[in-house]
C-alpha cells in the first residue's frame, strides 16, 4: 500500500493488478440500527487505462464466509481528474450483533499504481434507533 504524504491518498503499491488480487479495505463502524442509503469515495484517476472498483461488503461475524455484496460501483478510465464515484439507492440494516460491514476498493490494469487512489470515504445513512434515557442526578 501507498499513502502520498502531500494528499494522503491511499492506493495499491503493485503495477498492473486485476480486479480482486489486492484490496484496499475500509471497515464501517456505523450505529446499530442504521439503514445505509449512499457510499462515496473520493478518487483520484489520473490512469487512462486503469480503473478502481469499490465494493460495500457484509458478512457474519465470527464467520470465515466470503460475504455478500450489496453494491459495488467503478471508477471511469478516462477521468483523468479528482472526483466521487457512489453507489446509491441503497437500503442496507446495520445490525452490529450479527454482521460486519466494509468497504473495499480494488484497482484493475494500472501499470503506475499511484495514479489511482482514495482520498475518504462517506458513509450516508439513516438512524431510527431509540434514544438512550436521560439520566436524573
């Protein structure tokens, strides 16, 4: 992995990768009894023929199962800039006692791997969980 100190953009330090063989991965630790609705990353692609995948993963915990994915989105190979690649229109329940969550991001045919990176991730979602008792003294 490689980090540039001048823009801590995160990326995989190995040339001309496929989609899968090394991951970037961002643990979610998000609020039991959210509902995920959006994922953004924000990318820099400055590789025209390379590009990066992102995945939002769940599994069981205690678990060694690959997983589910319920959304994943890609970056174009043209860009050529800085920008935010998202999956949208999700509708995924947090629950912290069963299941983990996770975002991965993995590169494909970049022969200069620093030209593909991850500045952050935002997670957008929604809370209807109920409120903790205020505590009388």
């Amino acid at each position: 992995m490689g980090d540039y100190v001048s823009t801590h953009c995160r990326y995989i330090n190995v040339p001309n990768t496929t989609v899968g063989q090394y991951y970037l991965r961002y643990p979610l630790h998000l609020p039991n009894g959210a509902t995920i609705t959006k994922v953004s990353l924000f990318i820099a692609d400055f590789n025209s023929a390379g590009v990066l995948w992102a995945y939002l993963r769940s599994r069981p915990w205690n678990s060694r199962s690959v997983g589910s994915t319920p959304s994943f989105t890609l970056s174009g190979n043209a860009s050529n800039n800085d920008f935010t690649i998202s999956m949208t229109g999700l509708n995924v329940d947090v629950n912290n006692e069963t299941t983990e969550y996770w975002v991965d991001v993995s590169p494909q045919n970049s022969a200069d791997p620093g030209q593909l990176c991850v500045y952050g991730i935002q997670v957008t979602y929604t809370y209807n969980g109920a409120f903790l008792p205020l505590v009388q003294r």
